[in-house]
C-alpha cells in the first residue's frame, strides 16, 4: 500500500517555503557530477551495506531518505510574456521528505502509482493541455498534438518519482508514464507528432521577401534520474567515481521554417511560359497557323514567276501533349536535399538546422552538455549554396520537361493546294508529314508530296510556254520539295517552341536568385537575434547565463538538471530588460538527503 501524500510546495527553491531540514552527523564531499547519456530505469540499483562513523546505510534497502524531482515542459519568457505566470504551464514539483508523506504540486497531478504497492516509491504525472496554450504569444504549440506515437502520455507530459530510498527521477516532453524517453535519434520519425512553431516575425528584423519566418520545434524530451545514496557511498568508501545521475534529452527536429513571395514569383514563370507554350502550339496549327504559312512560303518560293498557289486546305495538327500535365508535379512536388526542403506549392522554405548543426548521426541529439548550435559564415554559406543547387536542378529538370514532352509531340499535316496560272488550273499538290517533333527538328522525318495535272497535258504546256517551263517541270519540281519542306516546318518549329522554351529557362534561372538571397538574409541575421543551446545542464561547463544550481553540500546532493532545448533573445526584444529565454523539456533531480543517522 502507498503512503499518504500532501500537496505542498518543493524545498530549496527561491518562492517556495521548506517543507524539511534534515539533520546528519556524516561529512560527504561530493564532486557535481558528469553527464551520463543512459536510459537509466526505474528500478534503484542494489548497493553493499557500509557505515559511515557511528552511522551505516545499505542502498536500496534502507529508507529516510529525503528526495526531490521537478519536471517542467516549457518556462523562461517570450517577447515579454512570462510563462511561469501563466498557470497551464505549472511545473510538477515531488518531494519525499525522510518522515512524512510525499509532497506534490499542483494539486491536479495525477497519481501514477496509486496501484504500485510499495509505500516507498510515489509517481506522479501531469500532462499539459496543449489547447488550453493557444494564447502564447509567438509560440504554437499545436502541432505536438497531431500525430502522437502509440503509448505517450502526449508531447508535453510531466512526470516525477521520488523514493525513500534515496533516488528520484523526473521526466519532460514526449515520454510515457514511466518516464520512458520516446525520442532520441533511432527513433523512427514516424512515431512523432508534427512541430511546434516558434515565432520569429516579432524577433528579426523586417527582411524583403521573408514572411512568417519561425524556428519548427519537434517534439522533444528529457530525463534526469539521481541515485544520492549510491552517490553518497562512493565519495565514502570507494572512489568517488560513482555520482549517481544520469540525464539524457532528445530532439525529433529543428528547422527553420519561412514563406516567401519569390517562390511564387519562380512558379509563376514557369506557369507562364506552358502557357506562351500552349498558345504557339495552337498559333501553329490549322490551315491558318504558321505551319501552313512556312509551307506555302516554301512552294511559292519554288515556282517561277507568274505561277500562283491556291489557299491550302486540310489539317495541320499537333497532339501528343499536355505541358500544364508536365509541369503540375514541379509545382506541388517539394524539393529537397535531405536538409534544405522548398515546397513550390505554399511557397515556404526549410532548412533543418539538425542536419546544419548537428554531427552526421545523431543531429542536434547525443551532444556535450550545453552545446551551442552556431550559424556562422560556413553555415550560411552551405545554405545558400544547396539552396542554389536545388533551384538550378528545378529549373533544369522543369525546362528539359517541357522540352521532351513538345519534342514527343506528333505534327501531322495533310494538306493539299492548286498551281494555276491565271485563271487556268495546271497541278494540284498534296503535301503529307507524320512525325515526332523531334523527328521533325532532327531533318530525319519525311515529308511527301503528291501532284495531280489538271487537264490534257498537251494544252497547259502551251499555256506554260510563255513561262518557259513545261507541266512535267514543273510537277518535277513540286516532287522534288519534300526537304526543303521539312527544313521550313522544322525552322518554325524552333523558332516558335524550342527558341522561346530556352529563353523562358534562362528566365527562370535568373528567378532563382531572389529566393537564395531571402534564405541568405534571413539566416545571417539570427545570430544577432538569437541563441540555440540543447542539453542544456546548468552545474556543466559552458552554461548560458543564469543563477548557479543548488550546489552538493555534506548532506545534500544539490540539483542537477537537463533541459532539451534553449532559445534564447536579444536582449533589445526583451520590453523590461534582462535575459528572455525559453527552454522547453526540463527535467531536475535534487535537492536528496542521507536519512538523519541513527
């Protein structure tokens, strides 16, 4: 059966009141603890029974001990706002004391080991309610819902246990109610919600072609467990090796996520030339279109002086293609690297600073303490240039599409005129083509042309003779046109389609550069604006600005503690001064105490 519990404040934090003092005759120096990057259990470790002066201690069996754990998704302050005020975003403090009842706040936590048996163990949780935080300002934390992987307790959960054994252990973000961590970077990114949004507009400057810019969040955890009795015997009879915490913190993502106009400006353009495109087509075909006209300029070029060439009837078309088909995919398929990601269709651009930032591996997961992501020159300079390499691919692929589907296309002509002289009709001619336009383009398509005399051929080679030609001549040299007919049809052909379609590509080549360029600004200014650290541990090396942790003392363990994530502000964007952050998913283990000796 569980022990009682009460609902106070936790000790040794500034605005709460202590709740225990306990009293021991032992002297313990204990040196603040390194990282450990373990899935550390529940479960305590079984130490060897030892004793200290006048009073002895066995791990995991004797209790008294007094322990604490706090667990907090989401503090510090955002362009003014500070979140500590705001009551859904509670932290869930846990404090065992040695001879009482455990100590929860809020009162609305939930017992998660309630059903456990064991008087000495208490567990609670209290996960946030996302909805209820849509009035952040700059911060949506929405996405956290949707998509939530099999057996969480939610993206934003809490959760504390503390022991009368010695140990505690506290757990933030997307973890389960055991305080299992279910991000990391094996984790399959299947099996995580889709982002939080950290505002940006209110934090840079106003930049050109950038709108909505904001830092993606994935969900993110963290775990810190403490064994101060483990901890406690090392520094006495052993090495001192032994610090008895581990803490460990994962990121699913982190990107920089904004919209911009030049994209639209891009896909525009390239919408704009299938349309010109679709409109030479239709210009060329039809006993009316240009086709037709190349045509008859070529036979009325080939027949002497005073011949004339009736209007050409029958079809001239062109099928086989449908270039909005084309280019449809290049206007809603996303392009990406596998770290900067452009969706033409909502004109956004992404690039996942985990991928910039990180290691190769693990991203922005399994780094030092306090490890600091830093955009510098050679990060900017590795955006711009990917980004600039997928937009020269897009607008190669999108103009060498468009260019294999008109030169798949089928021209197909047949169409038929009369020769005459005066009003004397002397051959009429046929003139036949079918075949790709590439074909055409290529001169290896034939053209064939049929003739018909008209009459007796006696008579019209008297009416031919003040020309000095002849009806067999003359039907000679309309059989003889077929390539130079073919030469015509293919010189309007590029002229009209082929010519446009690669001036249109160096257009669109020219578009990309505003679109870097955005990127470009948008990324050189974060530095100045802003700080990203992760594994952020307060008593390590290289930690941002702020009090010092409660420290070890020869009773206590101190507080040790990991958050996820750290954004941190100019100070200029802060309205009242002083530091602004927000660090989401901390988890803290400590104050823990000796039972009072014997």
């Amino acid at each position: 059966m569980r022990s009682g519990h009460r609902h106070a404040p936790s000790p040794g934090r500034i605005g709460r009141r202590a709740v225990c003092a306990i009293a021991a005759l032992v002297v313990l120096a204990i040196v603040p603890p390194n990282v450990s990057a373990t899935v550390a259990a529940w479960n305590d470790a079984e130490w060897g029974h030892a004793t200290v002066g006048t009073s002895s201690f066995d791990c995991g069996t004797d209790t008294g001990h007094t322990t604490a754990a706090n667990s907090t998704f989401l503090r510090g302050e955002l362009l003014g706002q500070d979140l500590d005020d705001i009551a859904e975003l509670e932290e869930l403090v846990l404090v065992r004391p040695a001879d009482g009842p455990a100590l929860v706040q809020p009162a609305s936590a939930v017992d998660l080991g309630s059903d456990d048996a064991d008087p000495n163990t208490d567990t609670f949780g209290r996960p946030l309610a996302v909805d209820l935080l849509d009035g952040i300002v700059g911060l949506d934390l929405t996405g956290l819902e949707v998509g939530l992987p099999a057996g969480s307790a939610g993206a934003v959960n809490q959760v504390t246990r503390v022991t009368t054994t010695g140990s505690s252990a506290a757990a933030s973000g997307l973890v389960d109610d055991s305080g299992a961590l279910l991000v990391s970077s094996e984790t399959p990114t299947d099996q995580f919600p889709e982002p939080a949004r950290l505002s940006l507009e209110d934090i840079v400057p106003d930049l050109e072609g950038v709108v909505d810019p904001a830092i993606e969040i994935g969900a993110v955890g963290s775990r810190a467990d403490l064994d101060w009795c483990a901890a406690a015997e090392s520094a006495a009879w052993g090495d001192g090796s032994v610090t008895g915490v581990t803490r460990e913190y994962g990121i699913a993502s982190l990107a920089l996520d904004v919209d911009s106009p030049t994209i639209g400006v891009l896909t525009s353009a390239a919408s704009s030339t299938v349309t010109s495109l679709d409109a030479a087509l239709s210009a060329l075909a039809g006993t009316g279109g240009l086709v037709s006209s190349a045509l008859r300029d070529s036979i009325v070029s080939a027949l002497v002086s005073g011949l004339s060439l009736g209007a050409l009837t029958g079809s001239v078309s062109i099928t086989g293609v449908d270039l909005a088909r084309t280019l449809e995919p290049f206007l809603v398929t996303p392009l990406s690297d596998g770290v900067v990601t452009i969706d033409p269709s909502t004109g956004s651009i992404r690039a996942d600073l985990a991928g910039l930032l990180g290691d190769d591996i693990g991203g922005v997961n399994d780094l030092p303490p306090n490890s600091e992501l830093i955009i510098d020159a050679q990060v900017v300079d590795d955006l711009v240039a990917r980004t600039g390499d997928l937009l020269d691919t897009w607008t190669a692929v999108v103009v060498s599409s468009l260019r294999s589907a008109l030169l798949s296309a089928r021209i197909v002509v047949d169409v038929a005129a009369v020769v005459s002289l005066g009003a004397t009709r002397v051959v009429s001619l046929d003139v036949d083509l079918d075949a790709a336009i590439a074909e055409v383009l290529a001169g290896s398509a034939t053209v064939t042309v049929d003739t018909d005399v008209l009459g007796l051929v006696s008579v019209l080679d008297a009416v031919l003779a003040v020309l000095g030609i002849s009806v067999s001549g003359l039907v000679s040299t309309l059989l003889g046109l077929g390539p130079t007919l073919l030469a015509a049809v293919g010189s309007q052909l590029t002229a009209s389609l082929i010519d446009p379609l690669t001036s249109a590509g160096s257009s669109l080549a020219a578009l990309t550069a505003p679109v870097v360029g955005v990127l470009d600004v948008l990324v050189s200014a974060l530095p100045s604006v802003l700080s990203i650290m992760v594994n952020v541990q307060p008593d390590q090396p290289g930690a941002p600005p702020g009090p010092l942790p409660e420290g070890p003392t020869e009773v206590s363990s101190g507080r040790f503690s990991v958050s996820a994530l750290r954004v941190g502000f100019l100070d200029a964007l802060v309205p009242n001064g002083g530091p602004s952050y927000i660090e989401l998913a901390t988890s803290e283990v400590g104050p823990n105490r000796l039972p009072p000796p014997s």
